[in-house]
C-alpha cells in the first residue's frame, strides 16, 4: 500500500494500481473513452489526463502507476481545459447528428461533451464519408462515428481471440474494419458482438428495431440460457419487452458473451410462443384452460396407476429448466407418483 | 468440471478431446485461446480439423470411436518413457498395476493404426501432456456419446491421475456441460438411479431419509433411463409420458423409432415455450414460461449455482415450470406448496449435501453475485473451486483400465463412411429457441453433410448438391458442404435440423453403464438424387 493525496486527501491504495483504478475505487470519476479493465492501458484517447505535483506534462492516469507521496489532481482547471481540447478535436471529426444517433443517452462522448460544456464545434474539421456496414444481421458498423479509441480491435485481438477486425489505412482515413474492408459478414467475425459492448460511440451498434430511451431501461441480471459456460449478462428491458442484452462480468465469462447469448433472446416475444393450455380433440389441439387441463391429467394419472401401478409413469426432465424445476419434477414422480422413471437428456 | 473455467488461464496444457469447444463453449475457447497466448500447449483430439486444431502443438485427427485406445497409447508412452508421476501414484491412487499391465499392449503402431494417425504425434503428445507441470484435460459428447463412451471417460480419469493432475490448480478432468443446467439436472436426481445430490435410491438409509422428507413412500427400484422408456412405451408397459422442456423428434436417435413410440403412447404431456416436433405429437400441451420469465438456478458446468431473474411476464398464460410441476402435484392430492423457488432452493438445501449451503439470500448480487461452487455444505462455506484437493473424494484415486473396442458399425460395402455429427455456432439443440432468431437462422440456415474432397471426387458429388444420405435405420436429403475437416472415410452432419436431421440416421445402440446412444459414430453411404 501506498499513501497519495487525491484532490487534497490522503488515500491509501494499493501499490500496483494505476491511477485511473485507484480513483475509481475511491468513486472519484475521471472520463475515459479506450480503457477497459480487462486489457493492458493503451492511452490512446488520452481523456484520463491528471495533473501531479512535480510534473510538466499531464500523465494519462490510465497508464501511470501510484507513487508514495503522489500529489494529484484530477480536475484542476489545467486538466479540465485540456480535456475540453481533447474532446473538441474529437467532436471536430464526428457527425453532428446525435439526435438521429441510436446511441443516443448511451454515448460517452455525448455525456462528456455535455460535462465539459462542448456546445458548438470550435475545431471544424473534415468529417468522414464511409458507407455503413449492415452486412452482419447482428450489428453495423457505420466509421464516420468511429473515434479510433482501438478498443473494439483490441477485445476482438485480445479477448476474444478472433482478430476478424483492425485498424485500416493511416492518417486521417484510419478506420475500423475486416482485411481489405470486406464485409463484415464475409469475414472471420463470430458475431459475438464483444466489441459492440464496448463501443463508446455509435459506430458499431447492435440492430434493434425498437428506439431506446436509455433513461428508461431496466437491466436484469440473468444467466444465459444456452450452453454450460453459464456466462452472466444483463437483460436490457423497456416496455415489458427485451430490447437488447449486455454482457456481464461473471466469474465464467468476464464481460464477455458469444453470439447465441448476446443475439440469441429474439425467440421470447416469437409469436409461436404457447399462451394457452392445448388438448388433442380428434387430432386437432384446441384451447383449454388450466383447471381443465390438470383435470384431464389427473383423470389419466389416477386410471393408469389404479390399473398398472406407479411405475406405469415415466418422465423427461430437463437440463433447460432450472436446478429448483428439474427437483420438483423428480419429485412429482418419486414421491407423488411412486415411481424412479424419470430423466433427461444429460446423454444427448 | 473437477476445475474452474477461470483457472484455464493458469494452466500449463490444454488436451482438448471430442469437444468442438469454439462452437459449442465458445466463451471458454477464448478462454483457451488467451492461454495459448501466454504460453500454454495445446493438444487436439478430434475426428475433425476444428478451429483449435490451428493452434495445437499436436492434432490427432482419429478415426470416431477409437478414443480408449487413443487414450491408452498416450499412458503407454508415458510408462515407458518414466514420465508417469510415481509419487502422486504410489500416495494418491491404487490399482496402477492393473492399468500398467493392460496399456501394454497399446504400442504406439498398434494405436496409430486402430486410430488412423501417427505413430510420432501420438509419442510427442503423450511426451507433451506427461512433462506439463499443470495439464487439464476437457472433453465433451465427443467422447461420452460413444458404446464405449464410459470406459473412454475411466480412461481419461486414469491418464491425468498417471501424471498426478487431479487435484491441483489449473488442471483435472473438465467435461465440458452443453446445455445450461444439464449439471444442475443431474444433481437433483432427475436421473433414474439417483435423488438429489447423487444418493442412490436402492439405498435403504437413503430411502428412509427421503421417505421422511418428503412424506411418501418412496421405491427402491432403480427407474428406466429415456432409451429404457421408449421401448417400455413401445411394448404398453409405460402408459403415460411427461416430457418437460426436451425435444426427443429431434435430438433423440433413431428419430423413426421415436415418432411410433410416441404416437401410441397411451398418454402424453408435453411442456414447453413453443409447441415442439414432439408437442405436436401430445394429448395436453402445457404453455410454460422462458428463462427471462422467471425465478431460479442454472449449475454451470464448473458446479457455479447462479440465478436466473424475470425481467418480463410470461405470454399469455404461460406459467413457470416450477408452478405447474406443483399445481400438477397438488392436483393429484400431494399437497405440498411452495410460493417461490426460493422456497423450493430451501426444501433442496436441506436434502442435498452438496447444496447444504446454498440459498437465495446468499446468491443475492449485493452478497455473492457470483454464485458458488457446490460442494458447498453449510451456510458459511464459500464453495469450491477444484474438487480433490489433497485427497480424492473417494479416498484414493482408483485406475479402472479398459481395452478399447470397435463401435458397433464398422464401415463395409453397403455403408462405407463413418457419420459424426455435432452443433454449430449459431444453433442450440434441435433450434426450438435458436430457430426463431432470424440472424441465427440467416447465419446458419440449413441442415448440410461434410464431405471430404477426395470422398466427393470418388462419388462425383459438387459443392452444395442435394445427397440423399442412408444408414441402417433412414434416410435424409441434406447439402453437401466439400471441406478437408473431415477425414477420407468421415463425414458430418450437424443434428440441429428437422430437415436433414442427422438422428434419423444415427445408432441407438447404448454405452452399456451409462446408457449414451452412440451418436458419435455409426455408418452410411451417400447416394445421389
Ligand atoms: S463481433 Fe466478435 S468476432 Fe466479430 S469483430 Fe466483434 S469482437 Fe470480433
Ligand atoms: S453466451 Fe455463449 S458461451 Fe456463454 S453461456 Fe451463453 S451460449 Fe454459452
């Protein structure tokens, strides 16, 4: 442990924290747009900029450790107009049309334009031309929003392994995308959809139909329900409805998900769902209401035992339904019905 | 799991066996993907050229169902070689004369021959997995969903104790799960042999103790396994079958065999979000509520218990499972009443040891957001993070050597290629859920067979021609996808589809312990239309 002082109060943090973790841990918010906790510190947009006694230049806190005895301050008017030029050269370059943006109320640059009273575009700069790419049926990307903040290439590179996509050309024209900017969907990309997570902007987005009003969602913490990796993510709802998914950092998945997890709930709100208890009438199924059909089941139930006994029942559980499901229903059999005829398709 | 999928990126090796683990666990692939970039080996075992086998250091494309003998050559190389840990053997284990005296045979020729490989890659990866200070082992259906399914996971069990990885950090034996709580299914008996947490129900201290529980009298007599019930409704003996959640049309063998069985099966109910291939088939249909429409538990594959919230209400008068499980119970004068899963997690702490101290006060995201890892027998224990520490749980860690044998259908005249199937990516089981996501079915929109080149050049078949594809026991038309995955004598279809299904095709012969069809391998000849 170390002793700092932070914005003139003694803190004692850990030796191997950088900066940027110490604050955050204090609660203390220093804005950043390329980092993730989950990769090496790239300092790429340099918004975490602090100030430290001693020092000419302002450190990117992302990547500078604490030092015992470091005086910091990480919103003195020094860093906060150099921020303020940081996000204006930013905003120079980015579309201006943030009220048609889908991003919209999720954008950190939006949010940090709006902290650093950004209001009107002081550099003009050129703004980009590239043709969005809807290719992939999960998400598009659309790089005139792109702040080349590296993230998206560097979870693609680092974390999930894959490398479908990197920076392409220099300069200016550095954008996002697959080798020799083929489409998305032709390229090595698993739809994953990792990267659009991490997007602090709008240039790479998942496809919703709805509109999100982002001050209205509600994130429910789940597991998904596919394989056994049991990754933890968060359920984007609004309006009764599932509108998106989120990754979460689970012990198994840390933040990450694969296409079935992050993609894959569109099967809720299917209008094949089942509403209604159905029976078979002369090969046809017809509507019924619960008390009836419990009725019908019951009938069978209390005939079948009466004539061959328990062991007349067998059932499929399942490894879909949950650990407190699959336990009533072995139950039901053993200890209502009398029987061990029940299993699932651990085997298949 | 015996380990945690967080320990993988600790590991020294990864020997990958009939797991397909970029498709079918892709979020522990990457896992092992970042392991190979900070240095780990990687050995793949698999009758196809998946994507890991880019980054092993050995690839031994064998032939399916050759996975004991495979296994058994690796040990002989080790014992001949010295590299077996003789410390860990000699205080940990017993019976390592018996495994000594069988893999004797396994001759690096002998093996290579019976699996079609290598007789050097075979040397290097034994020499590879024995000399890892930390080696674990993950396997999947690859290798249980085989006649001799059981004997190939003793002897994956024999291979990492020979080099004492059982027990420690970062390696063990990790079945990789493929369904989202097909482990917590299992640990709560719903298996025909067993109650909760694995207590054998032909045990009479067991039974008294459930008996008393659960207020009933209860059998002794071990169930029948899903196979087992389908000739039992075949031949009258079971009259009424409850299916919960599960698609056997699709995703059970011999898909012919099923669709009879159930179509005269006295009484049948089926419980579901959609009305399946197999509600069609049913008397009463039971409308039941997804995952985000409810309260619960899934048990990942590393043992995590972790919750499950409702985010939204169920379609019209779709109920959760657990609710209608019980309304079903009460309605046939059990009365037991439960109001929440929460109350039912109670009734199951207190019946399963290895659950003994698992509640949803504790699997609250503000206490332990991150689940716990059974065994976790009383309410202050964190839960565990590799099992076998220090001792196997048995006591000693015992070798159960086997001899390889053949799977039941050897290629011959009339059935010359070996099939395998499997999942893809972008599909989950038989699609009742992945099916009705457009993007998924845009990605992956149809049912297709692998053919090697030099196979499609011998029977002049092109790329994405319609095949008709025949075993023993039926016949599909399905695309051919031309591919070097595959070997020469191998082809594979995914079983995902209703159209091109690959079980109408596969073998229900069973493991004769653990009653798994032999999905993995059976035989068929191509023909074109
Ligand atoms: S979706 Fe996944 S694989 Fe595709 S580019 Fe993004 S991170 Fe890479
Ligand atoms: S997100 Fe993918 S890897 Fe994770 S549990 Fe779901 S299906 Fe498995």
């Amino acid at each position: 442990m170390v002793n700092v002082i932070i914005n003139g109060h003694k803190m004692n943090v850990p030796k191997d924290y950088t900066i940027l973790k110490a604050c955050d841990d204090l609660g203390i918010h220093i804005p950043t747009l390329c980092h993730d906790e989950r990769i090496d510190p790239h300092a790429a947009c340099r918004l975490c900029i602090v100030e430290i006694e001693g020092m000419d230049e302002l450190p990117t806190s992302c990547s500078t450790k604490v030092k015992d005895g470091m005086k910091i301050k990480t919103h003195s008017n020094r860093v906060r107009k150099a921020r303020k030029d940081i996000l204006s050269l930013i905003v120079a370059n980015h579309p201006l049309d943030c009220i048609m943006c889908d991003n919209s109320g999720n954008c950190k640059l939006q949010e940090y334009c709006y902290e650093y009273g950004i209001s009107e575009v002081e550099f003009k700069g050129e703004k980009k031309n590239y043709k969005t790419d809807y290719s992939n049926p999960f998400y598009y990307s659309d790089q005139n929003k792109c702040i080349n903040c590296g993230k998206c290439v560097r979870i693609c590179n680092e974390l999930q392994c894959v490398g479908a996509i990197g920076f392409n050309e220099r300069g200016f024209k550095t954008h996002i995308g697959a080798p020799f900017d083929m489409e998305l969907n032709e390229s090595e990309c698993v739809s994953c959809g990792n990267c659009v997570s991490v997007c602090p902007v709008g240039a790479l987005m998942p496809k919703i139909k709805e509109r999100i009003r982002y001050e209205e969602l509600k994130e429910v913490r789940t597991t998904c329900p596919y394989c056994g990796v049991g990754c933890q993510m968060d359920l984007l709802v609004l309006d009764g409805k599932i509108v998106d998914v989120k990754p979460a950092d689970g012990p198994s998945n840390e933040n990450l998900l694969c296409v079935k997890g992050r993609f894959g709930f569109k099967f809720l709100d299917h209008p094949d769902r089942l509403k209604k208890p159905l029976i078979k009438r002369d090969g046809k199924f017809v509507e019924t209401s619960w008390e009836e059909a419990y009725k019908i089941i019951a009938k069978n139930i209390k005939k079948i035992k009466n004539e061959n006994g328990p062991d007349a029942f067998a059932g499929f559980s399942s490894a879909r339904c949950s650990t407190e499901e699959n336990y009533l229903f072995q139950k039901l059999f053993r200890a209502a019905l009398g029987t061990n005829n029940v299993d699932h398709c651990a085997r298949l | 799991m015996t380990n945690s999928i967080k320990e993988i990126e600790g590991t020294d090796l990864m020997f990958v066996t009939g797991s397909n683990t970029t498709e079918n666990h892709p979020v522990i692939a990457t896992k092992m993907r970042r392991a190979i970039k900070k240095g780990a080996k990687l050995i793949v075992a698999d009758p196809r050229k998946i994507e890991l086998a880019d980054d092993a250091d050995v690839f031994l494309q064998i032939r399916p169902g050759t996975n004991t003998a495979l296994f058994n050559g690796l040990m002989h190389v080790i014992i001949k070689e010295g590299l077996e840990d003789k410390n860990y053997i000699e205080n940990r284990c017993e019976n390592y004369e018996a495994l000594k005296e069988l893999v004797k045979d396994y001759t690096p020729e002998k093996v290579a021959e019976i699996c079609n490989i290598n007789s050097k890659d075979l040397i290097k990866a034994a020499k590879l997995y024995a000399k890892a200070n930390k080696a674990s082992i993950f396997y999947a259906m690859g290798i249980t969903q085989h006649t001799t399914g059981t004997y190939s996971v003793m002897a994956i069990a024999n291979l990492a104790n020979l080099c004492g990885n059982i027990g420690i950090e970062s390696g063990g034996v990790n079945p990789l799960r493929g369904q989202n709580n097909v482990q917590g299914a299992c640990d709560m008996g719903a298996l025909p042999n067993v109650y909760p947490g694995y207590q054998k129900v032909e045990d009479s201290e067991v039974n008294k103790k459930f008996e008393k529980a659960w207020e009933s009298k209860l059998s002794d007599k071990v169930g029948l396994t899903i196979p087992e019930m389908l000739d039992s409704a075949d031949n009258g003996d079971v009259r009424f079958l409850y299916v919960m959640g599960e698609n056997p049309m699709i995703s059970d063998p011999d898909t012919n065999h099923v669709e009879k069985v159930l179509n005269e099966t006295e009484f049948l109910v089926v419980q579901d979000i959609f009305l399946t291939e197999t509600a069609e088939l049913a008397d009463v249909v039971l409308p039941a509520a997804a995952f985000a429409e409810k309260d619960g538990t899934f048990t990942n594959t590393e043992r995590r218990i972790q919750r499950i919230r409702k985010a939204i209400d169920a379609p019209g008068e779709a109920k959760p499972d657990w609710l209608i499980i019980m309304e079903i119970m009460n309605s046939i004068g059990y009365d037991k009443k439960y109001n929440n899963p929460a109350e039912v997690m109670e009734e199951i702490a207190s019946v399963t040891p290895q659950y003994g101290g698992i509640s949803y006060d504790r699997l609250a995201l503000k206490v332990d957001g991150l689940g716990l890892q059974w065994p976790c027998p009383t309410n202050t224990h964190q839960g565990t993070k590799y099992l076998h520490k220090g001792n196997h749980a048995r006591g000693k860690g015992l070798f159960l050597p086997h001899d390889h044998s053949d799977s039941k259908e050897l290629p011959d005249k009339e059935f010359p290629l070996i099939m395998t199937n499997g999942r893809v990516l972008y599909h989950y089981h038989t699609r009742s859920m992945t099916g009705r996501v457009k993007g998924l079915n845009e990605k992956a929109p149809e049912s297709y067979i692998e053919v090697n080149p030099s196979t499609a050049s011998k029977l002049n078949i092109v790329n994405n021609e319609k095949v008709k594809v025949i075993s023993r026991r039926g016949e599909i038309k399905t695309k051919v996808k031309i591919t070097d995955i595959v070997a020469p004598n191998v082809v594979f279809i995914p079983f995902h589809y209703k159209e091109g299904s690959a079980n109408v095709l596969t073998n229900p012969a069973l493991d004769k312990i653990a009653k798994i069809p032999e999905y993995k391998s059976c035989t068929v000849r191509i023909e074109k239309l």
